[in-house]
C-alpha cells in the first residue's frame, strides 16, 4: 500500500487518498481515523480537524464517489448520445465504473454510508447520479423507443440490472459458464434492459 505525504494545506485529501487505499487492501471493517492518521504520516488527532469521526469520512467518500458516478454516466449518456444509443450506454458504463473503483463501490452502497439522511451532500450526490439514468428514462421515452410510464420507475428498473451485475462483477461471484469479458456481458444485458424497456407493438 502507498503511502501519501502530507503537505500543508492538503491533508483532507491525503487522508481521502489513504482511507480509499486501505478499504482496497483490507476492507471498510478495517478503516479508523487513527489508520488512516497513520498513512497520512500525522498524528491521530489530525484527521478529526476535518471529520469528526469515521462515519463521516466514510459519507464524505461515499459523496464523491457518487459525483465520479454521475460524471462517468453523463459522459456515455449526454445529449451527444441518441436516445438508444444512452440505453445501451447504461449498464456497461455502470458495471465499468464498479470494476475500476471497487473500493468505492463498497463503501457507496454499504451499510456504512446507508443512511444519507445526516450527510446532505452525500443524499445530493446520490440522487445526481439515480437522475442521470431517469433522464436517459425520459429521452428515450421521448424519442418513443421507451414505453410510457413513469420514468423514475423505469430508471429504477434500470438501475436495479446494471447494479446487480456490478454487484455480481465486484464481488466475482458470477456463476459458471458466463460469456467471457465484462464488456460483452454488460452488452448483452443492457440489450436485454433495453428489450423489456421497449414501446409494447400493437397487437394484430
């Protein structure tokens, strides 16, 4: 594990640096403000100038791991995107996100951080990031390659199958004779989102 310096000015973010590198390595069970002190090189009282205890620090790196979240979903799903393209875009820009920042992922969606209602920023971040997928919801409903409906039950249809792949993918627990790569399984089931979203056909 790397161990970041402290320079004046920065420590908040070397202490973030750290605690995220110590949830990686031993897991969120692991990590106290005196740890993470102790990464940071300073003493145990330093951190407290910043968080007042460890479930603070954990809902600061919850809020932004859910601002990358959003960030990463509105690139592969903004306007620059047709509609279907978006859809398709979801899952695997979800999954993609879970795999690369798996320690984030934990702590977004752990027990830790389950309760947002105290942490404002944090309730705001996630509610950002679900609205990404409600406005893909809505363009497609728009451009009538989705169904009507109501769009924040639809995105969280949306969201409950690209997080249960993630889930899956994050904690290697996807089961024998899976399509090999992460990509072309996030594919297959962002087309099989994109199937069940799809404007019912008029009977003949």
């Amino acid at each position: 594990m790397s161990r970041t310096g402290y320079h004046h000015g920065d420590l908040r973010r070397s202490l973030l640096s750290n605690a995220r590198d110590l949830i990686e390595a031993k897991g969120v069970q692991a990590l106290s403000l005196r740890a993470v002190a102790r990464l940071a090189g300073v003493s145990h009282t330093a951190p407290y100038r910043h968080f007042p205890d460890k479930a603070a620090l954990l809902a600061t790196l919850a809020e932004d791991a859910f601002v990358r979240l959003q960030n990463h979903l509105r690139k592969h799903t903004g306007e620059e995107h047709p509609p279907l393209e978006a859809l398709r875009n979801l899952a695997s820009a979800y999954v993609s996100f879970a795999q690369q920042h798996a320690a984030d992922f934990r702590v977004m969606f752990g027990p830790e951080a389950a309760d947002k209602s105290a942490y404002p920023g944090l309730s705001k971040a996630a509610e950002e990031a679900f609205d990404v997928v409600r406005q893909a919801i809505v363009r497609g409903q728009e451009g009538q390659v989705v169904r009507r409906g109501d769009p924040t039950e639809l995105a969280l249809v949306a969201w409950s199958l690209g997080h249960g792949l993630a889930v899956l993918v994050v904690n290697q627990q996807l089961p024998p004779g899976t399509p090999p790569g992460i990509e072309e399984l996030a594919d297959r089931t962002a087309a099989a989102l994109y199937a069940g979203l799809q404007p019912a056909r008029p009977r003949l």
